[in-house]
C-alpha cells in the first residue's frame, strides 16, 4: 500500500524574501538538492508540504482580506507534471478548510506523485473538469499550477491559452498566484521561454529556495511578490551560490560616525567625466557622492565649459581634469559623460595607474572596449587584489547590457540571456567588481560571489540615474569599503531610493534622476546610522 503523507501539524512556513540574503538556487542545484532534502522522507512528502504551503497561503491572505467566500472559489489550473501535482495537493487542503475550489487540468496528471496527489483530490471530492471555464471573472483567485521549473520549450496549445487568459486576468486586477514560478519563465535566467506564452502573477509561492529568474528581466513583471516556502528542508548551499542582496551582505562594512571623525575621516572622491555639452553627469555624480557620506568631492571635467562652481552644492571642488591630481583622492569615480576622445583616454589611463580603488562607467567602458591597452592595464590591475581575502586596488565597473556587449564583444541579447553567468564572466576576465546594470542588476566578484539586486523600479529608467549611482559606489569607496560591498549596497540604496519615491507618488514615471541623491541619503542614515537615544 502506498503511504500517504498526513497533512503537516504545524501551518507551513512562509518568508517573505524582502532584505533576506537567500541563496538563490538554479534548476540544476535544486534537482540535486530536492533529492537529499527528500532521502529519508516518506514518499509524496514534498510535494504534500508544497501543496500545503499553496493552500496556506491562500488562507493566510483571505484572512486579511477576506477574498476566500462560496460565491467566489478559487480557480487551479494544473499542468501534467509535478507542478499539477502540487496544484492538486492545495485544492485538496482547501477544500478540507472548506473552501470553494474548482480545478482544471486539460491532460491528466502523468508523474508518480501527481498521480498520488490526484487520488487524493478525487477522495476529497475536488471538482475536476477539463474544460476551462468560459470567463475567470468569478473566481477570488487564480492559481497557476500549470508548469514549475525546468521547462524547456515554449508552452503550446490550450496551456499557451491557459497562460494568455491568467496573464490578462493579472493584467485586469485579478489576483494570480503562481506555485514555484509562473509558467513560462525560465526560473534561472527571467528569460521567457522560447518567446512564447507566459503566466503573469500577481503573487509567487516559490519552494525550497529562491530562484534567480525570479529577479531578474521578466522575471519581477510575471512573479508579482515572492513568498518562499522551504517546505522544512535545511538545504546545503554551496559557498559561491549567488545571493538575493540584502542589507545584512554590506551593512557591518560602513565606517562609524564617530564624534571625534572629520572630513578626511570619509575619504576624498575624485568624480571624472564631462565632456563639452556633458558638463551635466559629473556634476549628478558628485552631487549623490555628497549626500552619500563622503568627506570631499572633486569633479575633473574633461571638456570645455565647465561651470566654476555648482550653486546648489558649493562644497563641490571643479576643476579641469589635467589639473586634478589622483595620488591625494582615496577613490576615483571615472566616464560619466565623459566621450572617447583623446583627453578621456588619457584621464583613464593616468587612473588605472593610481592605488585608489576605481569606479568605471559609461564612456570609459566604451575606452576599455576600444582600446586593449587599456582593458589589459585593468586586468593587471586586478591581478594581485582578486582574492575574496583582500583587495587592495579595488575596481567597480557598471555596464548596461550593451556596453557589457562591447567588453564581451558579442551583442547585448547574448548578454541579457543569461545576466548571471555574463556578470561573472566579466568580472573573471577584467579581475573586477561587475555590476551589471537592468532589471535584476547583477554584482558579480572574480572571486566567484555573486548578488542580484531585488530593489528598483522603472522609475529609474531615465537619464542621468546611472551617473547617480555612479557617485554612490564611489563615496562608499572612497570611504573605505571593499569593492564588492560598496557594488552591493550602492545598487540596493540606488533602487531602494526610486522605490520610496514611488510610493510617495513622485514615480515611476517622470522621476529625475537628481532626486534620487538626497533619498539615498535619508535611507542610509535610517538603515546604516540611525539616531540611538
């Protein structure tokens, strides 16, 4: 006779990820991990606590919200595989809790423990058609138990249907939940498979462990917010795992704010850029450089033009870039709006051959693109600070995708198809801090860690925001952080910083990339340093 898990006695765990450092586990490392976390268990275990987790979670929701009534039952859609199964184990725990719970699965259930967890829904006596429904406008929820991880081909035929119609319910105020990942979504890059159908979520059960693609491109559009259900497994993480960033990775690396600290006490910024006619993303940079904490700020303007000084912010020190010396700056911040031409090659140059820990962007990316001499002065430069132990001449560079292209020398789709493995891949060959700047931006180390970023919105998709976060990891350089934490925390203020604004209605759309500065600010001193009585 077949063992029949009983249902768990405890209500399942539920973490919301929001500032957890998780690790976040590809389709790879979670089939060889399910199958430790499942030896010694009794057969069906896991997936009777994911289907359990489902249901809970509908529970706990409607508890608050009250969106659980007769009138209006919740609507599962399974799939033939594991993830139906799972599908079919929280219709069975709903209507065990008495709630009103419909299923439609087009093609019978096919894997071991699906078949298992339909035996079950049939004794519950769950409805089962497989027909979907003319209109899913009745339903209090809409559950996506259609697919999970690991699917390889593009959905087709009445589950594309399936997926379009959830999507369109999402789309109208519907609320959709997604069991492990929406369907369609490739769980370790954002991608959406082979271009085609894809569920949109509004909410996401994921289970045993976080997944990059949910972080990631399409991946934060579809998956709504994530909740993860660990299902009472203690998984071992490999030491390199990537990690959802989280204030825990940086935090403990600022430096006190001391009575007795002065200004040279927090480091002394060098901000390079400014081309003719770009006078304007220098001046963002070291304008976001101040409000993050250092104690002096120059700007090297490369062009001509330049204003003597920057009212709104006196303390800026201007000056030409040839005149600005880098042996007394303890950070260099160098390529917002910067160009190609002669003078900013040869401002890049002069700080590669500086100690001071360096941040690259913008047109110098595009300079160590062009020019091999210099991308392999930066590779030397990294050579003997790459270990996880010290980096003595730490570099920060942060690319878009199409520039990440032009270092890679391939084209900005092959980057954006796996952001993960292309963020590590640069920063092993350059021997740098990457952060790949997108949805789901990527800080990767050559000394194999690897973050993805949970914070940000579209409000930063707007001119200027690069150079602002630019002047953020530079002051936290400047100010004696390590490369890597200074990457992290500077992407997690930068998008946490758009997200506050937006929830005070000053975004996403038409958000400046000025008023970000004077937020982070506020953000750092509450998180980092706040006032103790």
């Amino acid at each position: 006779m077949t063992h029949v898990p009983a249902p768990p006695a405890a209500p399942p765990q539920l973490l919301s990820p929001a500032d957890r450092p998780l690790p976040l586990l590809t389709v790879a490392e979670l089939r060889s991990l399910e199958k430790l976390g499942a030896a010694g268990l009794p057969e069906h275990t896991l997936m009777a606590r994911a289907g359990a987790a489902s249901a809970q979670y509908l529970l706990e929701r409607a508890a608050h919200d009250g969106s659980l009534a007769a009138e209006h039952p919740v609507w599962i859609a399974v799939g033939p595989g594991n993830n139906g199964g799972d599908g079919l184990v929280a219709a069975t725990r709903l209507k065990q809790a008495g709630v009103a719970v419909e299923v439609c699965m087009p093609v019978e259930v096919a894997a071991g423990d699906a078949r298992w967890a339909l035996s079950e829904a049939h004794a519950a006596g769950v409805a089962i058609s497989h027909a979907p429904p003319a209109s899913l406008e009745r339903y209090a929820w809409i559950v996506d138990g259609l697919f999970g991880i690991g699917l390889a081909r593009p959905l087709e035929g009445v589950f594309s249907e399936l997926a379009a119609r959830m999507a369109r319910r999402a789309g109208a105020g519907g609320r959709v939940l997604a069991l492990d990942v929406p369907s369609g979504l490739d769980s370790d890059t954002g991608q959406i498979v082979g271009d085609g159908a894809a569920v949109r979520a509004t909410e996401t059960v994921t289970f045993l462990g976080a997944k990059p693609g949910l972080y990631m491109l399409h991946g934060r559009d579809l998956s709504g917010a994530v909740t993860l259900a660990p299902l009472g497994v203690d998984l071992p993480v490999a030491a390199d795992a990537a990690r959802l960033n989280a204030t825990a990775l940086f935090a403990t690396h600022f430096p006190a704010r001391a009575f007795a600290s002065h200004k040279g006490t927090f480091g002394s910024l060098a901000v390079v850029g400014g081309d003719t006619g770009m006078c304007g993303a220098p001046i963002l940079a070291a304008r976001a450089a101040l409000h993050t904490g250092a104690g002096k700020i120059h700007v090297g303007f490369v062009g001509e033009g330049a204003p003597p000084y920057d009212p709104p912010y006196p303390e800026l020190m201007l000056h030409p870039s040839g005149s600005l010396g880098f042996e007394a700056v303890d950070a260099i911040a160098i390529g917002c709006g910067m160009g190609t031409g002669a003078a900013a090659a040869s401002s890049l140059e002069r700080a590669l051959a500086c100690d001071a820990p360096l941040l690259i962007d913008a047109d110098a990316l595009n300079l160590l693109a062009r020019e091999k001499v210099l991308a392999d002065s930066l590779a030397a430069r990294g050579a003997t600070g790459a270990s996880h132990a010290a980096q003595a001449r730490p570099c920060v560079l942060t690319p878009h995708p199409l520039e990440a292209a032009r270092l890679m020398g391939c084209d900005a789709a092959t980057i954006q198809r796996n952001r993960l493995s292309a963020a590590r891949s640069l920063a092993a060959r350059f021997r740098a801090i990457i952060v790949l700047k997108g949805a789901g931006t990527v800080v990767a180390s050559p000394d194999g860690r690897a973050a993805i970023n949970p914070t940000g919105n579209a409000a930063l998709a707007t001119g200027g925001t690069g150079d602002v976060l630019g002047g953020i990891i530079g002051a936290l350089l400047a100010q004696g952080l390590p490369g890597y934490e200074a990457a992290l925390a500077g992407v997690y203020l930068h998008g946490l910083a758009a997200e506050t604004l937006t929830a005070a209605g000053r975004g996403p759309a038409g958000l400046a990339a000025g008023e970000l500065a004077s937020t982070v600010r506020e953000l750092l001193n509450r998180s980092i340093y706040p006032v103790r009585d």
